[in-house]
C-alpha cells in the first residue's frame, strides 16, 4: 500500500532524546527507525480540536509526529471538558488552538505544532491543506465535512475520517486513488435539522475518544504504510453494544467528486449544499449564541427577544405566555418554570395551546436556535404574535439570573 510520506523525502534523523521516547517504537520491526523518522517528517492536520481531535492529536504528539496541524475557530468551554480532553479547566475562555498546544507541548515538546486559528470555508481549505501528509477530519457538521472530503479528493490526500452520535461512532479512510470518498457513501446532506448536533442531541463522553483513537491509528498507519487501512471500509462502532462492524465500501462511478466524470471540480457553496443558513453575527444560530444577546430585529419572520427585554414585561406583568422546547430531561437539569413542548412535537401539539393563538408567546430553548424552529413552526399554524428570546436559558443564566446552573 502507499505511504503517505514520499520514499524519496530524506527523513530526519532522531536525536538521543528522541530514541529514548521512542523507543518501544524502535523496537517494533514494523515501525523500527525508519518508521520512527516517517512519523517526525509527517504533518497530519487535525480539523477540529473537538471530542474526536483531542484524543486523535494527543496520540499523534505521543506518538512523534513531527508536525500536528490544528483548525479551530472556538473557544473552550466547561461543556467541552466532559470528553474534550486536550482542554482543561484552566484553560477554559481560551481559544482552543491555544489550549490544544499547550497540553500538546506538554505531552511532547519536540513536535512542531501549527495553529490554524479559523473556520475552515472553502476559500482556505485548499491553502490550509496542502502543506499536509494526511488530513484527519474530527468535525462535527456536514458542511465541513462535505468540504473537507471534497478538499482531500481535489488534493488527493488521505482523509482520516471520524464522525460520532450519542452512542454510535464511524471511522474510514477517504479521499485517497484506490478508494471511495465520503460522497460515494452519502452523496447528498441529510436535510437541515433532520440530524441534531451534539449541543442539542447529547453524545456520551467516552465514545469521541474511542473514534478519535481510532482516526489517530489509521494516521499512523497511513504514515508507515503498514497494516490494512480503513480505505473502502465504514467501521460502526456502537459503544452501548460494546460492537465493532465494518461495511465494505464501493467507488462510486457516479460520484461527482471522485467519479471519473466529476460535476464537483472546485469547491463548493457547503452551507448551501447542506442547506444550513451560514451562521451570522446576529443569527440565533447556537454558534452565534455569544454574539446574539443584542436586541434583534426579526429573523424570518419571527421577532427576537431579549432576556432583558422578557424579564422587563415580567415584572411588568404584561399578558405574555413564556413556552420552553427543550427536552424533558433538559427542563430537569434547569428551567424558568414555563409550560414544556419540545420542539419536535410542537406541530402535533399546538390543540394545547389553542387559547393562546392571539397571546403574546415567547418560546426558548437552551440557547436560540431550537426555539426559532418552534416559533417558526407556531407561526405556520397560525399563531400571530411568537417571538423568539435570543440566547435561550443560557442568556438568561448569564443576563438576568446568575444563580441559575449553564449546560
Ligand atoms: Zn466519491
């Protein structure tokens, strides 16, 4: 099978130190000093320092891999710290990019890592992505995956893949001559909102270490070009069961990436591929949920409200019925005391809500996006007066009450 490092490359030599970390490497004939010195010439980058990029770039620092990548746009967050373990508390409020090198660093100090502090679009991932040997893809959202696949496919790199859903998890290796790519697999996006993310739909915390250790050795493989990869296999791997399954994969002919008759030759629109309103400063997107506690005017259709702006006609008393779409077991972790109809059964159960069609209704969520969708949906049933409080519970927790818990 190919290496992801050219035979020709002269591969640096290994200091004392470096013989001495290595050494349980060196040792192994399939890795030995020539694959030891493959792993310090290799640059993998990691798209995203999420659930799945912290264990996978840890390990490829542990492991000696000369260059480490990273693409992030975030922040950390404590929500993060429950399977993002290349973050730590004293880290939290820094940018990610930064805190991964850190721990990075302080794992092993001899690999050269590069920060990528931006969200990856399709005006730079050619750019990011073509000074790497293998590119890895942790992220969390279709459109970044579409894109990254279609980025390895046009650069012809191998792709590390991961991807991972509360319980369930998936590995392959994409992008690479011989094999298909992640749209021979899922030529078209789920429709928007179909598949919740993480933030919204929970993910047990162990499971993206599983997948991400998973990504981390396929890398590796792929560098010293030992072993069978994942090319043309999907591994399921579902944590609840304790059950790996692998699917064999097919080239597609069609595919209009990869295909030998390519519709795809450059990057594309993602966010209109996938359908996703890209997320703007003032959207009540949950990416924008920091940046979208000013007063809003009205996205399609719905007016925003601010928690102070709630808060105020409270106190005031003014006729206004406050409805919560989370789930049930979300209200138990904290709530405003409002009535609950999570937002996928507000179309079924607008009956209990006739008396209110002309009210004032303000509905929330955690944090602006679901209860947009529900106030969207009350307004096609025909309620005249929804609004939608920007930032959800999470605003009011840090605006109106700080004793109030944050998830
Ligand atoms: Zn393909």
């Amino acid at each position: 099978m190919p290496t992801a490092i050219e035979e020709t490359v002269e591969l640096p030599k290994l200091s004392n130190d470096e013989i001495a970390r290595y050494s349980r490497h060196l040792i192994l004939p399939e890795v030995g000093m020539e694959g030891q010195q493959k792993l310090k010439a290799a640059k993998v980058l990691c798209v995203g320092t999420g659930g799945l990029g912290a264990p996978l770039a840890l390990y490829l620092a542990a492991a000696g891999v000369g260059t480490i990548g990273l693409v992030d746009f975030d922040t950390v967050d404590a929500s993060n710290l429950q399977r993002q373990i290349i973050h730590s508390t004293a880290t939290v409020g820094k940018l990610k990019v930064d805190s991964a090198e850190i721990m990075l660093k302080g794992l092993n100090p001899t690999v050269k890592v590069i920060k990528h502090n931006t969200m990856l679009t399709s005006a730079n991932a050619l750019e990011i992505l073509k000074d790497y040997d293998v590119i890895a893809d942790g992220t969390d959202n279709f459109q970044t995956r579409y894109l990254v696949n279609d980025a390895c496919v046009l650069l012809n790199k191998p792709n590390a893949y991961g991807s991972i859903f509360r319980f369930e998890g998936q590995a392959s290796v994409f992008g690479t001559k011989e094999g298909p790519c992640y749209r021979c697999l899922y030529p078209e996006p789920p429709p928007p909102g179909l598949v919740p993310s993480c933030a919204e739909g929970g993910v047990l915390g162990i499971l993206p270490g599983l997948v991400g250790v998973i990504q981390a050795t396929e890398t590796i493989k792929l560098i010293l070009g030992i072993g069978e990869p994942l090319i043309g296999r999907l591994l399921l791997v579902d944590a609840l069961g304790m059950s790996f399954r692998t699917l064999k994969l097919r080239k597609n002919p069609e595919c209009p990436v990869c295909g030998p008759n390519p519709t795809v030759t450059e990057l594309i629109d993602y966010d209109q591929f996938c359908g996703i309103t890209p997320p703007s400063e003032v959207g009540p997107l949950e990416v924008a949920r920091d940046k979208a506690v000013t007063d809003l005017p009205v996205v399609d259709g719905i007016p925003q409200i601010s928690v102070q702006e709630l808060k105020r006609k409270l106190d005031a008393k003014e006729d206004v019925f406050v409805l919560d779409v989370r789930e049930p077991h979300e209200y138990k972790i904290v709530n405003l005391g409002a009535p609950l109809i999570p937002v996928g059964e507000i179309a079924l159960r607008t009956a209990e809500l006739a008396d209110k069609k002309d009210s004032e209704i303000v509905v929330h969520c955690k944090s602006g996006a679901r209860s947009q969708r529900a106030a969207l949906a009350l307004k096609q049933a025909g309620f005249t007066n929804v609004s939608n409080l920007t930032g959800g519970i999470l605003a009011w927790a840090d605006k109106i009450d700080p004793s109030l818990p944050k998830y």
